[in-house]
C-alpha cells in the first residue's frame, strides 16, 4: 500500500484496494483489499463494480532496480491504464482521476513557477522510461475524458493531478535511502546549484487535492500541478549517476558489486536543477489550500535518524 494510498484511506473516503500483492503492513481500518493485476483487463473489470469514482495511482519503475525492466514498465503504466479506461466505460465508473508526476514536463530543465500549460517533455528527451510512460498514460486519460460510457447513461470524466516529490510519515522510497546514505558516508559532496529550487508535496496536501478533484463531479479535462518550492543545498555524491548508468550498460547484476541504489539520472535532476511550479489553478479550480507541515519529526528519540517513519518535512 503506497504512501499515497496509505494516506488517501485515512481520510473520509470509502478505499478498495486493488493490487497485485496485499500489502506488507497492516492497512489502515475500514479499507477493503482486492488482490488483482492491472494488466489483466477481466480481473480490473470484476474489481471496479459498484465503483463511483477511480484513483487511480498504480505504476512502476519509479526508483531504484524496478527502473531496469522496461518491459513491466510498459505493461504496467500504459496497458495498466489502458485497461483502467477501458474498464471504467464498461462498469459505468464516471470519474476517474488520474495520479500522475511533474516528470511528464521535466527532463532537467531549469522551470520556475510553470504552469499547467508547460508542454509535454518530447518522448525521446525522457532520461527514463518510466517518465516517458507517465506522460503516455497520462495523454490517454485526457484523452479520454468526455467518451460516452458502455451503458450510455453518462460520460466519463477524467483529470490528472501531477505531483512534485511526495513526503510525509511513512514514506519509504526515498528518506530511507538518503538516510542510509549519510550512515555509510557516501554523503560527500555537493552537485548542482547549491541553490537550487525543487517542489516538494506533503502526502496529506496530495490526499485533499484528489478529494478536491472527486468532488467536482465531472472535473474537466485538465491537470493540476502541486507542490511547495523547497531548497536542497546539498544532496549525494553526483558519480553515483554514473553507477546508475553502469548499471543500465552492463550484464553484471549491481548487488554483487553495489550495495546500494544508485540515484538515477531522473533523481539527479530532481534535487539538482530548480524546477518548481504555481499552485494558481489548482487553488482557484479545486480551492486546493496546502497546510504547512514541520520538519521537526513528531517524536523525536535519540535513534531518530534510524526511524525514517518519524519524518514529516517541510510544507
């Protein structure tokens, strides 16, 4: 159950969880698990029955070693949200909002405060494949909205929110690693402009942006970008692109030379290059307002920084 997912179900909706595997830890009250695969179409169909509306988060190949399979990225990101689509015109779901990234305008370019009318970073400009699927997938969500449900009584109406870096208590993709960065003292250096810009989500900002855009009953075809420009003066050592890039060229699985996971050219540019956007739309379509969040951990103990749950971060 992702962070997202996590979180979305705490709050005052009603959560089917539908995924491939049921989640290590224990899901939060009231949430009812599905186990299925977003690849195959009949098992997406029998789970979205009775559905209202769809959240629809799935995706793989963000980070790390998942990054190495193309293949499951393919399958997963676009034929996962082609059956997503698909599905949801048959069973007659009339809302489906789709979470996407910031990724599908970035490539490493300098961006301060863009809008939502910033172009589509061009396919081949992509510096992973899990980015260039993202911004496939969320092309056919758009696309998609205002087509005539199975049953004719309606349309479906589809959005995408794109989120900047996502963070809150319980993140596990990312401190956890910067964490265990720093306590095997690869935090040496500094890459990029020290003053570098970079937006960042708390998870709970996100969860009330996805409510906000269920709740307009037929949002338009449109996106909404989201995040709080927060500075990152310093960050880990930049050769551990090349071993990344290594780790892409050659036949020898990393873990036998590689104890860690090295930042992809994608998390280079993510903490390295000023890229940040304006919450304008998103506050005036979806009267989105972010709460700010401490940096200061909620329990702080002397093993704090062995306890990457305690995080919250900035706003």
């Amino acid at each position: 159950l992702s962070l997202l997912g996590s979180a979305l179900a705490k709050s005052k909706v009603d959560v089917i969880l539908f995924d491939i595997s049921k989640p290590s830890q224990e899901m939060p009250k009231g949430v009812k698990f599905v186990q299925g695969d977003i690849c195959v179409i009949r098992e997406v169909e029998e789970a979205l029955q009775g559905m209202s509306c769809v959240f629809h988060m799935a995706s793989y190949g963000m980070s790390g070693r998942d990054q190495l399979n193309p293949r499951r990225i393919q399958e997963v990101n676009i034929k996962g949200t082609d059956n997503i689509i698909e599905s949801c015109r048959k069973v007659g779901i009339s809302i489906l909002i789709y979470t996407s990234t910031y990724n599908v305008v970035f490539g490493g370019q300098v961006i301060e405060n863009g809008d939502e009318s910033w172009p589509y970073l061009p396919l081949h400009l992509h510096p992973d494949h899990y980015s260039r699927t993202k911004a496939l997938a969320e092309m056919k969500v758009l696309e998609a909205n205002g087509t005539v449900l199975r049953d004719g009584q309606g349309i479906l109406r589809t959005c995408a929110i794109r989120p900047a870096g996502i963070y809150g208590p319980g993140e596990q993709r990312h401190l956890p690693r910067i964490v265990n960065y720093i306590e095997q003292g690869w935090f040496r250096c500094v890459y990029g402009d020290p003053s570098s810009l970079v937006d960042f989500v708390h998870v709970d900002n996100l969860v009330q942006a996805h409510i906000l855009a269920a709740e307009l009953w037929g949002p338009p075809k449109t996106t909404w970008l989201l995040g709080t420009p927060t500075l990152l003066s310093t960050s880990l050592c930049h050769w551990c692109t090349l071993l990344h890039l290594l780790q892409n060229w050659s036949t020898l699985p990393s873990g036998a030379c590689i104890t860690f996971s090295p930042s992809s050219r994608t998390e280079v540019y993510k903490t390295g290059v000023t890229h940040f956007f304006s919450l304008a739309k998103a506050r005036r379509e979806l009267d989105y307002e972010p709460q700010p969040y401490s940096l200061e951990p909620p329990n702080p103990t002397s093993d704090w920084p062995h306890q990457p749950h305690l995080f919250s971060a900035s706003h």
